[in-house]
C-alpha cells in the first residue's frame, strides 16, 4: 500500500496513512480530545485506523496506555508503525474485529469514530475506504455493546457520530448499561444545522442526560474557530464532563 506521511497537532505527532482510500479527517483528534483520561489509565479504541486518535490521546497524556483493535492488518500494521515512530510504547494494536478480538483486559475508557455509512448507501470504490466506513444500525449495537461490555464501572465510553445515529446509539448504550450522559454537538458554522455530535455514557451511571453547548468548527469563511485550531493544532482539551 502507497502511504503518505504527515503530522497531526500542528506538527506535535508524525503521522502516516495510506495515499488513497481511507484517509484520516479532524474526527478522531476531536474525539480523543474529548476523553479525561489520566496517566496510567488503559484506553480501548475501536476501528483505530492508522491509530490517529490513540496518537493524539498518547501526546496528550503521557504514561497513558492504549489499545486499538483494527480489523484491516494493513491498516493496524500503520497503526502500530505510527505508535514506535513517535516513541508511544503505551500503544498496543490488536488485528481482529472488535465483536470478536481476544480482550481479557478491563478499560477505563474505550472510544471509537464507528461506520456509520448506510448498507443501502452508494459503494465505494476503494476497498479499505468501504471496509472502514460501511456500518449498520446493528453493527452499531455490536460495537456498542463489546466496548461497554470491557468497561470497569463508571468508565467512560465516548462516541463520535452523525446525529441521524444518535437516536440508535442512544438506546444501545443504555441497552448495555453505558447510558448516555452527555450529547456534544459539533456544529459547521453558525446558524448551521449539527452533522457530527460526541457522545458521552458512563458504565453503570445514573445522571440525567445533558445536551451541552457544543463547538462551531468553522468560521464564515471557512477556516476553523480558535477554539477548534487550539484543538487540531495545539493539543488543547475538549471537555465534555463540565
């Protein structure tokens, strides 16, 4: 496979992924700003990619450990190559799909950016593209449910989603005792309707459900808000617990 090599966080993190296909967007560094972890804490992600998130989150948070299930070994082999080239020994990749991948462990947090095209939807041409992104509603309960599933109490389970899928996350993650605490719009630009939205459930939690203000990711012209380029560029905290 043809890569490419890059960086993420304003040049913080060297980053490489396949030339064509799949290509990583702001996405997962949005989600793994979004989860308060702390140092020494394990962190599961799935469908990690070429690992962007667990890069950023690694960055973030030094002493954090990590492991990312990939089902595509080509994409976990960048994955795992990204993780020795920035120095992050905390990262673990396990090839496998994330229904069926040996996890014996306990996580204190688990996240994911999971398919979300409709089987019903236009095919895409490049194979790892349509393998990364073509989901189901009940592929959705799956994810859903393993990664609560591996979750010790309380621990977190963050979701980054389209909204048109957040009325199903929200019934699985209750259906698997991770219920929705928090729902974080991500909205274009001002006056725009939301496409994106981080989800937040807590194992075992008990709190009402909150829909917090959200982030504008882009100013009228287009380029991104302070608070998003402070984000993508330079490492700064997406708080979904306040």
């Amino acid at each position: 496979m043809v890569t490419t090599d890059g960086h993420l966080l304003g040049g913080r993190v060297l980053y490489r992924q396949p030339a064509q296909g799949f290509r990583s967007g702001i996405e997962p560094v949005l989600l793994a700003a979004s989860v308060s972890v702390r140092t020494g804490e394990l962190v599961l992600e799935a469908g990690t990619g070429a690992g962007a998130g667990l890069l950023c989150l690694s960055h973030r948070v030094p002493g954090v450990r990590a492991v990312g299930v990939e089902v595509n070994p080509t994409m976990s082999a960048i994955a795992m190559s990204n993780a020795q080239r920035n120095g992050f020994g905390g990262i673990d990749i396990v090839t496998g799909d994330i229904a069926s991948a040996p996890l014996p462990r306990t996580f204190d947090h688990a996240i994911a950016n999971p398919p979300y095209h409709p089987p019903d939807g236009s095919v895409s041409p490049e194979a790892s593209r349509e393998l990364a992104k073509r989901g189901s509603q009940a592929l959705i309960d799956v994810w859903i449910g393993r990664m609560s599933g591996l979750l010790r109490r309380r621990g977190s389970l963050t979701l980054i989603v389209p909204a048109w899928l957040i009325p199903r996350c929200l019934t699985a993650m209750a259906d698997s005792h991770s219920p929705c605490a928090a729902i974080f719009p991500l909205w274009p630009r001002i006056g725009r309707p939301a496409k994106l939205a981080l989800l937040r459930g807590i194992k075992d939690g008990r709190g009402l459900m909150r829909v917090l203000p959200g982030l504008v990711l882009h100013q009228p012209d287009g380029s991104f808000t302070g608070e998003t380029q402070a984000i993508l560029c330079d490492a700064a905290v997406l708080p979904l617990d306040h």
